[in-house]
C-alpha cells in the first residue's frame, strides 16, 4: 500500500496511507491532508493511485514542486519529493514484501530494516498521558482503545475539550492507526490536524489540552529514572512506595498519605485511584486547609436549599460527588474538631446528611486522605480524635522528601523541563546546572523544583540552561528581590566578589553601549576607579589612559 510521508524541517510528523483513489494536500480543513501553513493553497496538489502507478497533479495555479522541478502534473516515483511550503512529502510505494524501506529528505536518508510484521504487532507499547498538570501512563493491551470524556471509554479523560468518544487508536502491523471519531476540536500531530492517519511509535498526539505520546513499554532502559502514573524516580523509597500502591490500590482500604508539603501527596492519591477498580468514576479532591469552618461542613457533605443565608439552591457535597469513586482529603489535620466525628460516622457507616436536610442518604466513597502534620502526636494533644486517626491509618504512605532521594533530582528536573518547555523547542541543562539542583536541599520540595525549572525557562539565555540561571526562593533578597547566588566549591568569597563585581559592570557597559561616564554615574563608582577595574581585566586598549 503507497503511503506520504510529511516532514516539516527534516522532522517526520505523519504519514498517511493512500487508500483511496484521490487524496488532498492543502491547509482547507475538507481536505485529505491538512496542513496549516500559509504558503500552502488550500487546495494544494491532489495524487491519485489507480493500483498501479500514482501521479501529482497541481491545483494550486502555481505550479508544484516535484524532485527539485515545477510541474503541473506527473508521473510519482518511489521517494519522489513534493516541496510543500515549509514541509516536504516523500511519495512511498510500500509493499509488505519490500526487504527495506528508505526516505531520503534534505540530504538524510533514513532506513528501516525489514522485520516481521506479526512480531512488531505486539511490541508493548504504553500511552504517555500529559495534562493538567500531570502525567499517567496507560498500557496498550488490547488491539484497539478509544480515547475520550465518556465512562464507556478504554481512557477516560477529564478534559473539558475532549469529547465523549474522541479518538481510537488501533496497531496495524508495527504502526499504529489514529482515527478521530468526528471530535468538535479535532486531533492533532503537531500543527497539523489529522482524521484517519498511520503513526510509527515515539508519535505525540494532541486533543484538547492532553498530550498522548505512543511509547514502548520499556521505553526507559536500566539506569533512568522510571515513571509510575507521574511518579518518577529510581530512589529505594519510591520504588517500595510503588510497591505499596499496587498492593493497596485494589482494596477498599483507607488510606493516609504522610509527607512534607510539596512532596507531591495528590499524585500519589491519583495514582491509588488509578490503579483501583474505582479508574473509571471521580476522584474529588478537596483541601481542607483552605475552606473557611464555616462552609467546611458543606462542601463535604452538601446543603438543602435554604439551609443558611445565601443557600439559594440545594448542592451536592463532595462525598456525594464521589459516590462510586475516590474523595482525597488534603490537609486532614486541619479539619474542625467539631466535623471530625461526622467524618468518622462517613468512614463506617457510608451515610452522610446534607446540612439542613432531614433524612441521611448512603454513599459508596474510598477516601484517601494526607497530611504534612503529626496526626499522631496531634491526637496526644487532643486536636485530632483517636478513633479517627486509626480509621483513616489503616495503611500508611509515607513519602520521602527530596533532599533524601537527590538522584531522582535531574530525572524530575527533565521532566518539568518538558512540561514548561514552549512546543517545538528542545531545552537541556549544562552538566553545572544538573550539580547544583543536585546540591540543593529542597526544602519545598517537588513543588520548589518545578517552580524553579520554570522561572528557569523563563529567565534563560540560550537554548540551554546554566547554573546561572537558576534562582531559588530561599536565595532572593526579600528587600532587594535580587537572587544571591551560591558560593561554588573551590571559590573564595574574594573571587567570587571579583566575579559579580565584573559581571555587573560588563552588563552595564552592554546596556550604556560603553558609554563610561554613564555607567560610573549608575553605579555610583568614580570614573577613575572604574577605568582601573577594566585595565585590571584588560578591558582597554595598552595605550589608552584615563
């Protein structure tokens, strides 16, 4: 079966299987092959296939360019070339039989060596599932899964540009097919929408605000960090935490996740909801630090209308909306001692009564609940109810902090880099960045380094980022707001003033286009003065005087 296959700047994005007897290239959305590229007619060029030989046929008036040569219409060859604006089609004639399969494109010839079909229809293979905030990884066991909002979905997903049945991706002899099910916002490979498309693995889909990534099983080889439903990293402490939440997630066991703020609790509530038979129903979660007393009691278990001032309408609460799912309670140890006994009647009962309502109805809730506080040594002070804390502590999580699983650092760092990086871009670190993330001790933990990372990206110089740029919280200057940087190893305090003191005055004299009085008077230095720094650091000509 002949096949096109698009590369944009040398970079193969799609390709396309030629199964019908005419197929459209051009930036219309009706056409066969979208591509959105101003220097491409909407209806660009058209091949038709008639089993035996294809032919291009220019219909953008201006003549197309096939193999380095304008034509209006011709014969396609095997790994003929049509330039398309900033992309490039190679026209493929693919038979199963074939020994090897090449492409050349802008001077780079890419091989595939023959292998059986049959076998490459099985590789394992997992999604990538990126969003939110967040990232999951769903196993491809089946043939075929449709991706989608609705519970009838083999991926449920929670974004709101999503629609119900939105895509379905099947393998088909080592490749895999994405075929959009008419979503209203489209699926996307790039820039580039696509409706019935053959995708090789290593493919990034786009639906909505959801990045899919088509990725083998064993993606990630001995000595990197792997990733668990979002939770990265090789550290003892984490691969014993993963254990753990495979053994318990099956279970209707509650669950309290112990840690440091920032170690990233909610991630791993996701992670037991995800791995339970509760997948395909709401996780609700709710942070009980940051609800007032006063409409705490409500927002867990709803209200009827009129029940207080301002209670226009009857409301659900979360329990409610958790029913046949998971609640995670956030910050458990700030709940009002006053609804901690309607919390535990909850726990072992499953009823619950709106505020205002008569009558208590049943729900069928797993709550998962965490906290950063001593929940034990808050219960010997009498701020936390005994019977509570050992309902809620049947199984206990406790995650590590950062700074004693320092070699997960840079596995973390790659992928908050990924996540914040602006699309098409490719950001890395410098081997002096990577050792000063690693010497950091992290007392925000994970929440701090992708703060970090970010503000990184933002504030970089180059497609790459040094230890220079990276500024952490507890290093700004909270008067000045200037980030004070770390003394590096082997660095006196004296070579390091030298250092800043150079560096701030080269960027002056960048700013002041060398003007030298103008950067004196900025600086508050004498002129003398600063004309003997830059003769110290041969800045000036031998022959030049003050």
């Amino acid at each position: 079966m002949p096949e096109l296959v698009f590369f944009r700047r040398g970079e193969e994005l799609l390709r396309f299987n030629v199964t019908q007897s005419r197929v459209v290239v051009g930036r219309d959305p009706k056409a066969d092959v979208v591509l959105p590229d101003p220097e491409i007619s909407r209806q660009h060029v058209a091949v038709t296939w008639d089993g035996t030989q294809a032919k291009v046929e220019d219909l953008s008036g201006k003549g197309t360019v096939v193999a380095g040569e304008p034509v209006k219409e011709c014969v396609l060859e095997d790994g003929a070339d049509i330039a398309l604006g900033q992309w490039r089609a190679v026209f493929r004639e693919r038979v199963a039989s074939d020994d090897a399969q090449s492409t050349e494109v802008g001077g780079t010839r890419t091989e595939q060596q023959p292998q059986d079909p049959a076998t490459l229809r099985w590789v394992p293979a997992q999604l990538r599932v990126r969003g939110g905030g967040t990232e999951t990884v769903h196993r491809l066991v089946a043939e075929a899964i449709t991706v989608g909002k609705d519970e009838s979905c083999d991926l449920v997903l929670t974004d709101r540009y999503i629609s119900s049945r939105h895509v379905r991706i099947s393998r088909r002899d080592g490749m895999f097919q994405v075929l959009d099910k008419g979503s209203t916002n489209g699926t996307f490979i790039g820039s580039i929408r696509v409706f019935d498309v053959e995708v090789p693995i290593g493919t990034t889909l786009r639906l909505g605000q959801t990045e899919l990534t088509i990725e083998p099983a064993s993606s990630r080889g001995e000595g990197t960090a792997s990733s668990f439903e979002g939770i990265i990293g090789n550290d003892p402490a984490v691969r014993q935490l993963v254990d753990l939440i495979e053994r318990v997630a099956p279970s209707q066991a509650a669950v309290t996740i112990l840690g440091e703020s920032g170690t990233g609790k909610e991630l791993v509530a996701r992670a037991l909801h995800i791995r339970s038979p509760r997948a395909g129903r709401a996780f609700i979660p709710v942070n009980c630090a940051a609800i007032s007393r006063e409409l705490i009691e409500s927002e867990l278990f709803g209200h009827e209308k009129g029940a207080f001032t301002g209670a226009a309408s009857a409301r659900k609460g979360a329990f409610e909306e958790a029913d046949g799912g998971t609640l995670f309670l956030d910050e458990i140890g700030e709940l009002p001692l006053e609804l901690q006994a309607k919390l535990l009647r909850a726990l072992e009962s499953g009823e619950i009564k709106r505020v205002g309502a008569s009558r208590p109805m049943n729900v069928d809730v797993r709550v998962v609940a965490a906290t950063n506080r001593d929940l034990l040594q808050a219960t010997r002070d009498g701020r936390f109810r005994e019977d509570l804390y050992y309902r809620l502590c049947v199984v206990p999580l406790h995650l590590p902090p950062l700074r004693n699983r320092r070699g997960d650092v840079a596995a973390i760092a790659d992928h908050f880099m990924k996540m914040f990086a602006p699309r098409g871009q490719t950001v890395k670190f410098t081997q002096a960045a990577l050792e000063r993330l690693q010497g950091h001790h992290w007392p925000g933990n994970i929440r701090e380094l992708r703060n970090v990372i970010h503000r990184a990206l933002l504030l970089r110089r180059g497609p790459v980022i040094d230890a220079n740029d990276l500024s952490f919280d507890q290093e700004i200057n909270r008067e000045t707001g200037v980030a004070v940087p770390e003394l590096p190893p082997g660095m006196t305090l004296e070579q390091m003033l030298e250092k800043l003191e150079r560096q701030i005055i080269e960027n002056a004299l960048r700013r002041y286009n060398n003007n030298r009085e103008r950067v004196a008077r900025e600086l508050g230095v004498a002129r003398s003065t600063l004309f003997k720094r830059l003769k110290e650091w041969g800045l000036t000509r031998a022959d030049e005087s003050e």
